[in-house]
C-alpha cells in the first residue's frame, strides 16, 4: 500500500479533500463499510482485493448483486441517490463507455489516487472522474479435448473443421463482450480499418452461420466443457480463469489471434451519492497501489498500471508465466468511444438482419 508520505506529497490533488493516508483510513473506519455492486470473486480477482482490503482496514464490504452488468450499476447510483442504507453503491466498475456518460448526468464523483501519474492518460478523465483499472482482449478458448489444433485466427474459425464449435459469451444484440467480439472478427477482416469493422464483423458472422460454424447460444465454461461450444469467444481473463477453474477437465487452450487483437478497458468511478465517501477513496487507493494492481493481475486482468510496473519490475515472474505470451499483446488496439459508439450501433440493430442467429443461454 502507499505510504502515509508518499500520499501526503501527492496531496491527492484535485480530490474532494486533501487528506493524508492516515486521515483517510481514520475517515473511512469511521464510516465502517463499503458498498459494491458486480464484482463476482472470480471476475480479475476480486475476491483476493475484497480479502484483502477487509483484512487490512476491518472495514466491512456490502456486495450487491454481484452478476450485475455496468448499466446496472449506472440504474443502481440512479435508483439510491436519496438512500444512505445498504443498496446504494458506493463505488462502480464499469465499460469504458459509462465512465463519460455517468460523468455528464452527474452520477459520479472526482478523486485522484496518489498513483495518479501512473495511469495512462488516455485511460482516465483529466478531472478524475473515472479512470482506468485494467483490460483484456479478446481470446479463443478452446477446449483441447475437441479441438485438437486450436484455430490462431479468425479466418481460422471459418474452416470446416470447427463446424458447430464456435460461440460468443454473450448476445451481440445487448453484450459488451460479445459486441466486441464481432467488432475484432470485423477488424481482422477489414484489415485494420476501425470505420468497416462493424459492417465486416456482421459479414463474418454471417457467413460463420451459413457455414454451420456458429452455435447460438452463450458459450460459457460449462458448455465448453460439455462440448456444446468447443470455441468460445471471450476475453482473456475470463478464459484464463476458466482455465484454472476447469483444472485440466478438458484441457483448455486460450489463444490470442493473430490480428483482430482488440482490448477493453473497465473504468472505476466513487459514486456522486455515495454513503460511505471516504470507504471508497481508500477502496480505490487500494486499487491503484502496486498490490491491488498485481491483484488483478492474478486474476488474469491486466491492470491499468502494467507498463509501470513492469518498468520497475515489480510483477512476480510466476505471475508472468501463467499469462499469453506478452509479444500477443503488442498488437493490441484500444477503440476509441467514438469507435465503440459506431460498431455498437450498427451490431446491435443489424444482426438480426444480416446474421439471422437468435442467441439465447
């Protein structure tokens, strides 16, 4: 964790107040807890930081609806701005989209953690009103058992061999994650041109489909381990974990590809309305220092800091070994919003019309 001297020379500037790290710890264990919503503990580690966090300040952590998706989150700050009690979040971790929206409807609050520098800035709001906390790309998992050569490319995917084996985790026509799917599939197939990525990635999937290729249904670890997906699309972290959690049963290869690599960035913002103000500065000082970005990392995110921590060399080597090799990583792209805006209008209201395949769990 920071140091009380380090946080006292960064003055948290622009934060709501200036406070030390032990006036900040003191405020927030006056308060006593913390409100969350949609942090399941093996989503990129988060029972390893709620742990940790507990153990470290004894403050309590109330978990609201952990399965929650990011504009549950947004309807949660909406629905409590007048409520102090224990369904009023106090912190949200959410698609990069929502950071600016929630920004302009006045649902979150500024606070610069004492890491600040460190993040990127094209990963934050310069106010600090949301900022970056990792990202993943998309990933084949593959289940090793059916697929005995694992597909390296999204061309790949549309080879015969993979007839009924390929699935997203997600329906296109409502999931971030399977929107980004379509939008990497678009991108390969575009050749890198973010403009014809969401017409080409419908083109793609429609094809999958008339193939028999495309199995329409919402691959998760279970149907991959069942057979029903033998290829799941998915991000990385998601997949790795799956990895771990399925323990060999069947052995599950995850696959970066070769071109298409895109990666989305989650954002954390403290909530305009939250009870517990200071809890949730300290939880994002938690976050952001070099223990709680190596905490995501051990849930297979890569945490928004990476770069400066790899700098410093300060990621365990065992914790390098169990990731993708980090050369699959450099070609990775971060869609701007105004990319992620265009792709997901025309993949939401066209696949109906040009893929045809209903999604369902």
């Amino acid at each position: 964790m920071i140091s009380v001297a380090v946080a006292a020379l960064a003055g948290f500037a622009g934060t709501a107040s200036a406070q030390s790290m032990d006036e900040l710890v003191a405020a927030a264990k006056k308060e006593g807890q913390l409100t969350v919503i949609a942090l399941p503990h093996d989503w990129c580690g988060y029972g390893g930081l709620i742990d940790s966090f507990k153990a470290k300040y004894g403050l309590t952590v109330n978990e609201l609806n952990p399965d929650a998706g990011s504009g549950d989150e947004i309807e949660a700050i909406k629905a409590n701005k007048g409520n102090k009690g224990p369904q009023a979040p106090d912190v949200i971790d959410v698609g990069l989209s929502f950071g600016p929206s929630a920004k302009a409807d006045g649902l979150i609050q500024p606070y610069k953690v004492a890491t600040w520098a460190s993040i990127p800035d094209t990963a934050k709001d310069a106010d600090g009103f949301w900022y970056g906390d990792y990202y993943g790309v998309l990933a084949f998992e593959v289940n090793k058992d059916i697929v005995k050569t694992s597909p390296t490319d999204w061309a790949d995917l549309l080879k015969p061999e993979f007839k009924n084996a390929v699935a997203l985790a997600g329906d296109p026509r409502a999931s971030s994650q399977a929107i980004q799917g379509v939008y990497a599939a678009g991108l390969s197939a575009a050749g890198g041109d973010a403009a014809k990525a969401g017409t080409a990635g419908l083109d793609y999937f429609s094809k999958l489909n008339k193939a028999g290729n495309f199995v329409p249904v919402i691959g998760k670890a279970a149907s991959l381990a069942q057979g029903a997906t033998p290829v799941v699309i998915r991000w990385d972290y998601n997949a790795l974990a799956d990895r771990d959690t399925l323990k060999g049963n069947p052995p599950v290869d995850v696959v970066i590809p070769k071109t298409g690599v895109v990666a989305g960035v989650y954002v954390q913002a403290i909530s305009a309305y939250a009870p517990h103000p200071n809890a949730a500065k300290l939880w994002m000082e938690h976050l952001y220092s070099d223990e709680g970005q190596i905490g995501w990392l051990k849930g297979y995110c890569h945490p928004i800091r990476f770069n400066d921590l790899a700098s410093k060399g300060k990621i365990p080597a065992d914790l390098l070994a169990k990731l993708p090799p980090a050369e699959a990583y450099a070609k990775a792209t971060f869609p701007t919003l105004a990319e992620q805006s265009a792709a997901k209008e025309v993949i939401t209201k066209q696949w109906d019309a040009v893929v045809g395949a209903n999604v369902t769990k």
